[in-house]
C-alpha cells in the first residue's frame, strides 16, 4: 500500500471491553500510524487498495461522506496499526480525490469534559507531548458548553456520566451543531449503553487509553474535520454549478420551445412548411450518410496478453423481482485469468425497501465476487451517478463496467468485448443492448427493434474514428478515463451520456462492440415508457445545453464535434422529421378525401423534399435486416417502428415543459417486474 495515497485507521478489537462491532462497517476511529495519516477529500483514484477481503459496505452518504470499511483481520492490540496488513478501516471522502497536503499549521486546541482523573490525565500528557493548547477540564454539562461556545476548541473530549442538567449525549448533539470534533470518553464500568456511540464520527477511547494511542484518535480526528469541512466547500461550489446549468437548462428550454411552437404554428397558418424541408434535410442526410457507413467492415480489436482486472458496478433500489438472476448470470461469465476469475460484482444496494437487500445476502453465500455496498436514507436515492461513483471507490478493477439490475448476459460476454479497450485511445466501449421480453407486446418489440437501430447508428459511428457514445447498460470504460473526466456526474439525468462527451471532449475514443449483448426488461405499458423517456430526453438536452459550448471550443476535429452535437439534439430534430411525417400525411389525405392538390404547402427542391422524406428509413431497415427476420416479419416491424415514433411529438414538449418547471435533478429509476412475470403472462 501506498502510504501517501491512503488514510487507514485501525479498529481495537471490541469484543475485549464486551462490545460488538458490525462486520461490515464501524464509525470507531481508534488510531492511526503517523506515517499513514493523509486527509482524503475525494474518490479513491487508484482503487480501494487498502480494502482487505471485506464483503460487504454500508454507506449513509454520497461523495461528501466518509466512508468506512473494516477488514475481517481482528486486531486485538492499537500497537498493530502500523502493520498495514491488519488495517481495519479505508477512509475516502469528498469530491476532487485524495488531500495530500500536511496538517494544517495552526496548533489545535483540546478542551475535556469528565469526571475521569485517569482520562483526563493521559490526555494531558498527550497533548503537552504533541504541543498542543489544553484549554481545561469541566465535569459540569452547563458549565463546558458557556465554554466551549465561547471558545470553540478544535476537539473535545466528552465523558457521558457527567455532572449538570444536560446528559453526555444531549451536550454531544449540541455541540455538534457547533460543528466542534467529538471524541467520546468510554467507561465500561459505569453501566451506561455506548451502543449506539460506537459509529461516532470522530472517534472514540476508553479511560486507559495510553497518551500514545490517544495522540493517534486526536490526529484522526483533526484531519476528519478538515477533510469534512472541504467537502462541505466542495458541495456548495458544486450546488452553486449545478443551479447555474439548471438556470441555463431552464432558458434553453423556453426558448427552443417557444422557437418549435411558433416556427410550426406559422407554417400552419400560412399554410407552408418549406422551411421544415430545410430543417430535417441536414439531420435527413447525417442519418442516410451513418446507414451506408454502417455497411462497412469495422476495425477488429486486438486481444490482450494479459486481460485486465474488470469491475462490474450494478445500481439496485428496489429490484427483488430482477436482481437474483441478474446477478447469477453476470456471476456466471467466464472471464478468467490464470485459472482465476478476473472479475468482481459491486451491487450497490441504494436504500431499497424491499427484499433486495436479503436477496443480496444469500447470493453472497454462493457467489465468492460479490460485494456489496449498501446506501441508506437520507442520503440514498439521490442520483444514479452518486451510486456509481460510490462503487468506483472501491473499485479494484482498471477496467468499470455498467449492468442495469435487469440484465442478462451470455457467458462470453467479457471476454469477447474486453479486447475492444485494447488500445490507448480507446477509454470506453458500448455493447448491443436488446429486450429479452420483446415478444410480449407491440411496445416491448417496438423498444427492441429501436435499439437495434441504435447498435446500428453505433456501429457507423465505430467506423467514423470511434465517435461512439456510452448507452448506460453494458457499457465499460478504464477507470482512469473515468477519473479524468471528473467521474460521473450525480446531477446529471442521464450520467452515462454526460461521460461519454466529457470523454469525447478529451480526446478519448470509445468503441462499439457488436458481437455481445446485454439483455434488459422493456418497459410494457405506455405511462412508465414516457416517463422513462422523458428523462432520457431531458438528459440530452441537459447535455446539449451544458456542453455545447464546450464542444465547440474543444480541439476536436469539426467532423467528430458535429457527430456529438447531432448525437444529443436528436430529440428536437426528430420532433421536427414527425411533424413533417403529419403535414404530409394530411397532404395525401386532402388529395385522395377531397381533391385538394395540397393543404399545406411544402415547395423544397424536389431533392431536399424526398431527402428530407426518406431519411428515417435506410438505417432502420439495416438494423432490421441484420437481424434476418423473415419478409413478413420485417415489412411488419418497419411500419409499425414508423407509427410507434410518432410518440416521439409529444415527448418533445412533455420533456420541455419538466425541464423548464423542475426545481431539481434527481434519479428517476425505470421499475422492473423480473422475467417470472413475462413468463407468467405467456
């Protein structure tokens, strides 16, 4: 390990003073090896080295919490600490990586709270040991909190069998709101419950502590403070960004609105659309050019000599339905190295009220690289990319790959995608995605055939420099990439489409892989469709109006910044193409119903017009063809794919309307019903 990259904190073995510490996470900071102490105020850059077999994390936060993780190695002495094989706690917190800078100049100040001589005497030592200021003792709650309001220490030290009106515990919660480290005084012998002190956010000792190991606590808890109020900083700057591109959103929003509506209500009062013409022919042309460049053979990856160590991050809240045998088929891809799995599961269990978490807990038993991280409320369900971002820090693999919590894979799945990263410009690359409850009615097949169009507009873009674009389930990037671009944004609706510009933006390339897929539930009713897909509409035009300017200004070629902006301003285009679908269907009705030559004029060059006309067919017609499907069967599914995006009309301004009323970003998650449930309906 790496002692100026990780914080590590060992944990005295509790079960010797008759307390029982959870296996999984402790707040208890005990001590600390001088050499090791380093704040950390982010996300683990280098992945979660200083984790040693630990199965399963809870987290009660996001970026701007610490996150504690204990080892199975028992640790009956603090004299271990130096050891780093029998470190018990990895700290990481914060938002822009690990804090490396020293402690902080200024000498601390000590203020104690007991009746303990034993206490209060090894802390004294210990303080004029390290030069620090000891500002005096009270045993009286009334009394220390005149003084420590007057005086604000930078620790002190609470005994909760004290003197006064207000109880230990009452004077700990009203000297937190000071936001004052606590470090609790315990003694076993005074019958009182510490229980529920063990988790303590700055620590805790017992009465005979020895000034070495309480010199430890106070410098954990010194630079947790620190480490604590930089992240606050941190997320405030953040929140001040975030409401910045949510102003912008919002105007972006009314205007290209208010722009849409009137430019379609004047070509229908004047009876003339030629401008639409116009309009669609340059996004007519781009979708005609990516149908033929998808015909052409595309690059083949070159396999690894040593395949990297692959990490694989499933987000779950509330998937009892889905998450058993989306886990099982995962567990059961065979990417191996030198006889050994090459791979681990991160299940993020983001504070789900369901049986998700037990259904967890017993696949543990049987799947051997399973982890599991769980997040509670308050601070759960706050944003997808907080999730992941959460998973990447513990994270071992160089390689992070995304699996929705309905997916199913084929077993070879890793081993024939992975060899696609395998070059240096390479940082991310997207698999097929299809629908494995596509028969089950006209929309699931709808949403099927509609990702096939999507793997084809992937595929061209694969052959166009690898301009691809990350589509959320089965897509993989190097961890380092990730990290470079500022991980994944918590605000942002759609996190994986946001990623995949910020990689672009930096010059990195991602791939497509079209030999594997991944598996997921379509959604089978229209209500949870559009709400899905008004956020997935809201994602890119929250991209597009965040990041157009930086795409304009970043040092791509014109060709690949074209690409990405026509990539995330496709749903006003297509609003656009649809409406033009409409204006010509009631042309041909006007002229067969009523004799009229045309209702609505639309006088393009005749090349513009049948551009403009057929531009949304020749890709669509590939990707169905790819799939070989019998005449019939595919004359019946380009048809009905046409008349199944007409929805994408009134998408359009249902998506305007959410974005210029709403007051924040959150994750909304599409919910999944499981496969019992397609097969209980066959």
């Amino acid at each position: 390990m790496d002692k100026d990259r990780d914080i590590v904190v060992a944990d005295r073995d509790m079960n010797n003073k008759g307390i029982d510490v959870d296996d999984d996470v402790s707040k208890g900071t005990n001590s600390i090896n001088d050499d090791d102490l380093v704040s950390a105020d982010g996300d683990v850059d280098n992945g979660a080295s200083g984790i040693n077999d630990n199965d399963t994390v809870n987290m009660d936060g996001t970026d701007d919490d610490v996150i504690y993780q204990i080892a199975n190695n028992e640790i009956s002495s603090l004299n271990n600490a130096n050891k780093t094989d029998d470190l018990a706690i990895t700290v990481y917190n914060g938002n822009n990586g690990l804090v490396t800078e020293k402690q902080h100049e200024r000498i601390p100040t000590v203020y104690v709270v007991s009746k303990s001589n034993i206490a209060i005497d090894n802390i004294k030592k210990t303080v004029n040991a390290e030069h620090y200021i000891f500002l005096g003792v009270s045993d009286n709650s009334e009394e220390a909190l005149y003084f420590i309001e007057e005086n604000t220490p930078d620790i002190v030290f609470l005994s909760l069998d004290i003197h006064g009106k207000l109880k230990g515990e009452e004077l700990g919660k009203l000297i937190n709101k000071l936001d004052i480290p606590i470090i609790y005084i315990f003694n076993l012998d005074d019958g009182l419950d510490y229980s529920s002190f063990i988790e303590t956010n700055y620590g805790f000792i017992f009465e005979d502590y020895s000034p070495e190991e309480i010199k430890f606590v106070i410098k954990v808890a010194l630079k947790k403070h620190e480490s604590n109020v930089k992240s606050v900083i941190n997320v405030k700057s953040k929140m001040t960004e975030k409401n910045i591109e949510l102003g912008i959103e919002k105007l972006y929003s009314t205007l290209l609105l208010v722009l849409s509506v009137i430019l379609i209500a004047d070509g229908i009062i004047s009876r003339n659309v030629t401008f639409l013409q116009w309009i669609i022919f340059i996004p007519s042309v781009m979708m005609i050019f990516l149908a033929i460049v998808s015909l052409f053979k595309m690059t083949e990856p070159t396999p690894y000599e040593i395949p990297p160590f692959v990490s694989v991050i499933i987000p779950a809240h509330n998937e009892q339905y889905t998450i058993e045998s989306t886990v099982r088929s995962i567990g059961g891809m065979d990417y191996n190295y030198k006889g050994k799995s090459n791979f681990e599961i991160i299940v993020v269990n983001d504070g789900s009220e369901d049986k998700t978490g037990e259904i967890l807990s017993d696949l543990k038993k049987e799947i051997p690289n399973l982890r599991i991280i769980t997040r509670r409320p308050p601070k759960a369900g706050k944003g997808k990319g907080f999730v992941l971002n959460d998973a990447l820090s513990l994270a071992n693999g160089s390689v992070v790959g995304v699996f929705d919590a309905d997916t199913q894979v084929h077993p070879d799945f890793l081993e024939k995608l992975i060899p696609y990263l395998n070059d240096p410009k390479v940082q991310g690359v997207q698999s097929r995605v299809r629908m494995y409850n596509r028969d089950k009615n006209f929309l699931t097949n709808m949403q099927d055939v509609e990702f096939a169009g999507f793997g084809n507009i992937l595929r061209a873009k694969d052959n166009l420099k690898f301009n691809g674009f990350l589509g959320g389930n089965g897509q993989f990037v190097k961890k380092d990439a990730i990290i470079k671009s500022g991980k994944w944004d918590g605000f942002a609706v759609t996190e994986d489409l946001n990623l995949s510009v910020k990689i672009l933006i930096n010059g990195g390339e991602i791939r497509y892989c079209p030999e594997v897929a991944v598996y997921q539930e379509a959604v089978d009713n229209w209500g949870d469709f559009m709400r899905q897909r008004v956020r997935w509409a809201m994602g890119n035009f929250e991209t597009l109006f965040v990041y157009f300017s930086r795409i304009l200004t970043c040092k791509l070629p014109l060709f690949k910044k074209i690409g990405i902006i026509s990539h995330i301003s496709n749903y006003a285009f297509n609003l656009f193409i649809f409406v033009g679908f409409i204006i010509f269907i009631v042309n041909i009705i006007a002229w067969f119903i009523l004799h009229i030559p045309t209702v609505i004029r639309m006088e393009a060059p005749l090349i513009i017009g049948f551009i403009s006309a057929i531009g949304f067919f020749p890709g669509i017609t590939i990707s169905l063809l790819r799939d070989d499907k019998k005449f019939k069967r595919f004359i019946i599914d380009l048809v009905e794919y046409w008349l199944y995006c007409f929805h994408l009309i009134p998408l359009f301004f249902k998506t305007m309307w959410v974005m210029i009323t709403r007051v924040e970003r959150r994750w909304t998650k599409t919910s999944h019903k499981g496969m019992e449930d397609e097969e209980e309906d066959n």
